[in-house]
C-alpha cells in the first residue's frame, strides 16, 4: 500500500492485470451461442423422437446460458497485489502468503494459455468460465486470456509468494 499525494488515502499496489482476450472472449462466446441455436434447432426441426426434442431443447438452453455466464464472467479481470490475488470485481481469490506453488508447465492440470496455484490452504470454490476457477488447494487462471500476460503474471505472482519482490519505502 502507498499513500496518494493529492488524497492521503491509502492506494493498492496493482502488480499485474490479466483481462481476458478481446478475440478469444468472443470466440468463446460465439461458440457457446452457436452450439445453443443448433441444438435448439435440432430439438424443435429433426428429432427423432420425443425423448430427443427434450433433450436437444434442454442442452440447447444449457448452452445459450452457458454463453451468457461465460460472457459476464470474462467482462471481469484477475488483478494481482502484493497481498493478494483477486478480480477486479472484489473477489479474493487467494492471499499471496497463502501460495505454495506456481505451475505453468506443460503437463501442469491448467487452463489453456494460464497457469495453476496451489495453495497451503483450502480456498472458497468458485468459477469463472473462461477466467478462473478454484477448488480445494488449487486455483486455475486461464482460459480466454492472453497467454503472454498471464505468463507475466506467473512469474510475478512466482517471486511475490517467494518475498523476491523489491520493496520501497515513501522517502
């Protein structure tokens, strides 16, 4: 925390910003909405049978719905401070201090183009489709965001869990 010259109230000290991808978000979007008006196409049009038309109707909806969480979840941004990281909407993903590892390797259970925290300790479980998720000791970022950026923001959350950030003082 600093304090702000003009105000003399306490500011956070934002390390990273990891939004979601402009194309990537709507490509996931789309992709949910498509697949919803053709199973809902198929439901109503092709049905084989009673027990499809239900089926295809609901799966249809499931989907559309899915596209809409996905599309209010990923309009939100993961933000990383010394103490914590959270989304910018006030959800507190996990407190810095509370990291055991940082994997963004190959063969690490990850979202696409993310990266996989585990923790010393349990979090609340939650997801964000195409943002976040966290279960247990584990918390997921990634999906629909730059791989670039939350690369960056791997290796700074890395070195902040470990204290290797520098640190200033107010002169």
């Amino acid at each position: 925390m600093t304090t702000d010259e003009n105000s003399g109230q306490k500011t956070e000290d934002i390390l990273s910003v990891l939004p979601a991808s402009v194309g990537r978000r709507w490509m996931g979007i789309t992709v949910f909405f498509a697949l919803g008006v053709v199973l809902l196409w198929l439901g109503i049009a092709n049905s084989p049978s009673f027990g499809w038309r239900i089926a295809f109707i609901a799966f249809g909806a499931a989907a559309l719905w899915g596209g809409d969480v996905m599309r209010r979840a990923t309009a939100d941004e993961i933000v990383l401070t010394r103490e914590v990281l959270r989304t910018r909407s006030g959800r507190i993903l996990t407190r810095v201090d509370n990291v055991e590892k940082v994997e963004r390797g190959a063969f690490a259970f990850k979202p696409s183009q993310g990266f996989l925290v585990r923790l010393k300790s349990p979090t609340e479980p939650g997801w964000a489709p195409g943002l976040w998720w966290a279960r247990g000791t584990y918390i997921g970022v990634g999906g629909v965001v730059s791989g670039g950026r939350a690369k960056a923001m791997a290796e700074i959350l890395t070195a902040a869990s470990l204290n290797m950030l520098p640190s200033y003082e107010d002169d």
